[in-house]
C-alpha cells in the first residue's frame, strides 16, 4: 500500500503570488527579476515551490514572506495553471494567489532590501512563462471580488478622501464612475467613518478623510448586509 503510487509521475507545484498596490491613481502590480535559469534575469511575479509539510495557503504566505518581508495581508487563490510546457525546466503546476497591499506602507522596503519593483498594469514587462496570462486573471478575479467584498480598502491608507477611493474602483474596473453617483453608492453602504480631518493637499478648502467602518461590516454582514457596488 505504501508504494501504491511509485509508479505515477512526480509532477513540480509552485506558488505563484501577484501583488497589487495603489499608487498616484495608478493600479500596480509588484515585480522582480529572477535569479536563476530559466529565463533568468527577466520579470517575473514572485513565487516559489510547495514543500512536502505545507498546504497551498502556507505555501503561498512562506514565499511572500521569504521574498519580500510581506505577512498578514490580504492574499486569494484564485486559479491553476497546468500547460504541459508552461515551466521549459521541468513539468510544473502553478497554483497563482493575488494579494493586496497599500504601497506606501510597504515601497520602500520591498524596493531597496528584497529589489523588487512595482510597474503599473498598463505599462508593465513581458513577463515569463505564463505570468502575463497570471496578471489578466487575477486583475479579472480583483474586478469581481471588489464588487461583492470591501477589499478593496486594502489598497488604500487607513485614511482617504472619497476621491482616492474613487479613483482606487476606476483604476481597479477601467472605466470612469459618475463621482455623484459613485458618493452616493458609497454612502449607502453606511461602512465608512467620515473623520474631523481633512487633506489640505487635494484642495484649499480641503477634503474630509474617511476610514472603513470594518466592525460595522462585519455586524451588518452577519445580519445578512450583501456589499454590492
């Protein structure tokens, strides 16, 4: 019984994670260059192979942590790749995960002690393997998940102005929203905490911050409040 499987092929799993950041209006994804053959010294998402002790979920969270210092974040898996000859190297399964993160708590230690580069969706790489047809699903998957859950605050800083998020939901969907429309949306999810204080730098008079309200949410869902935007 124990050698039931010794004749099967021993097929390679690797985790595959694409990071998303928010930046100056602008939906990025997160970069590095690899370090080894094949295709070395070309952009690629960060990833990593499944070892005998772990799940996919730990898997995926030992890579980000490994490559880029990045823990507790929001990440999903949301597809597997299994072409034949996806990897020249050796026959290997990529499971893909997305994760988001707000850049400007992270940049400048991803970029200067992991060298790795954020570039924006539309102005990205050629990317190895399959990584390019990775990015399109998983900004896809990113699209629908932002309509039906509030993951989208993950991207931002604790506090924003309603402008922020609304470009944040227009770089996400690629497309421009009616901002009285898109205000009145929002305000109608009551999930947000509209703050005394305002960012003088959008304005003279100023914009009021706000931040997710995520205990009312998570009250309103359990009373069976569905987030649709």
């Amino acid at each position: 019984m124990l050698n039931s499987y010794s004749k099967e092929d021993k097929i390679v799993v690797a985790v595959d994670c694409l990071i998303f950041g928010f930046d100056n209006d602008e939906l990025k994804v997160l970069l590095i260059k690899r370090d080894f053959e094949p295709e070395k010294g070309k952009w690629s998402l960060i990833g990593g192979f499944l070892q005998q002790d772990e799940s996919l979920d730990l898997a995926a969270n030992r890579v980000l942590k490994t490559m880029t210092g990045l823990d507790h974040i929001y990440m999903e898996q949301f597809y597997a790749y299994s072409e034949v000859d996806r990897d020249p190297a050796q026959r290997t399964i990529s499971v893909a995960y997305y994760a988001l993160i707000n850049i400007s708590d992270h940049n400048e230690e991803l970029t200067e002690q992991y060298s790795a580069q954020w570039f924006s969706i539309t102005n990205k790489p050629k990317l190895i393997f399959d990584h390019d047809e990775m990015v399109h699903h998983g900004i896809r998957r990113l699209r629908y998940r932002t309509s039906t859950k509030p993951i989208g605050f993950e991207l931002l800083p604790e506090k924003f102005t309603m402008k922020q998020l609304q470009k944040l939901y227009e770089s996400i969907l690629d497309e421009k929203l009616d901002k009285r429309n898109f205000i009145s949306k929002i305000n109608s999810l009551d999930i947000l905490i509209k703050l005394d204080e305002k960012d003088m730098n959008s304005s003279r008079k100023g914009s009021f911050l706000y931040k997710f309200d995520e205990d009312k949410y998570n009250k309103k869902t359990d009373q069976g409040f569905v987030f649709k935007l």
